[in-house]
C-alpha cells in the first residue's frame, strides 16, 4: 500500500460519519506523519500504522466520544443555570464551607467562645450556690431526719 491509497480509504472511511473539517485535519496529520520519504521507509511506516480503516472507526469513536461529553457538559450548564448554580471547573460547586470567608470563621469561633464561657460562669455560680446554701440545707435536712427517727 503506498500513501496516496492510505489517505484516500481513511478519507472514504471518515466521509460521512464526522465533520468534513475534521476529515481534512485528520488527512494532513496523517500525510505529514508519512512525509515525503524513500518507499522503503514510507513502506514501513504504513505497516506500523496498520489498516487505515481501524484508525477511522478510532477517530469516528473518539468524535463521538467528544460530542457526547459536550452534550453532558452542555445539559449540566443547562441544569444549573435552571436551579440558579454557576457553573465552575473547579469542582467545588456542593462544598457547603465554600461561601465561608475568614471572617465567619472568626465569628463562628468567638460565638462557640462565648458560650463555653457563659456555661463556664454559670457552673460556677450554680457550684457556689451549692456549697453556700446548698450544703447547709443539706446538714439540716440530714439532722432532721436522724433526730426524728429517735
């Protein structure tokens, strides 16, 4: 097989099943990746790359390929726009921390600071009270119940 016949069955190949300009991209890649060269190395290069038929059904499957994830892309951008997402490549998009800045963070910290320090004050206070009026009540409530079992 020499280049001229290997060109024309990937072009007849290709025709009909992807773009025309993505046949003629295809076509020169491939005629520039042969050359210009000796029959012997053109020869040998054609081997390598096998039948011009399997690198079509490649290309048309990759075309696919490539035009479905498009399509996949395309009904995703849709369907964020309808649920009011902005669609971004980062991949972020369902952390729930992401809209956090410093700042919240901060006030979140001193808000839980806060409060560990209110329950702190009043364990206290409830801890004196106890012991100040608590314990007495107890110690009499104690007696109480001793003397009058006598």
């Amino acid at each position: 097989m020499q280049k001229i016949e290997f060109l024309n069955i990937l072009r007849q190949s290709l025709e009909g099943e992807i773009d025309p300009n993505e046949i003629e991209q295809n076509i020169r890649y491939y005629d520039q990746y042969i050359g210009n060269r000796p029959a012997e190395e053109e020869e040998k290069i054609l081997k390598e790359l096998g039948d011009p038929r399997l690198i079509a059904k490649s290309i048309i499957e990759a075309d696919r390929a490539a035009k479905q994830k498009e399509k996949a892309n395309d009904d995703y951008t849709y369907q964020n726009a309808y649920y009011g997402y902005q669609n971004q490549e980062s991949g972020d998009n369902n952390n729930p921390r992401k809209g956090f800045k410093w700042y919240h963070k901060l006030a979140l910290a001193a808000s839980i600071l806060c409060i560990i320090i209110i329950i702190s004050v009043l364990g206290s206070i409830m801890f004196r009270i106890l012991f100040t009026i608590g314990f007495p009540i107890l110690i009499i409530v104690f007696l109480l119940l001793l003397f009058r079992k006598k």
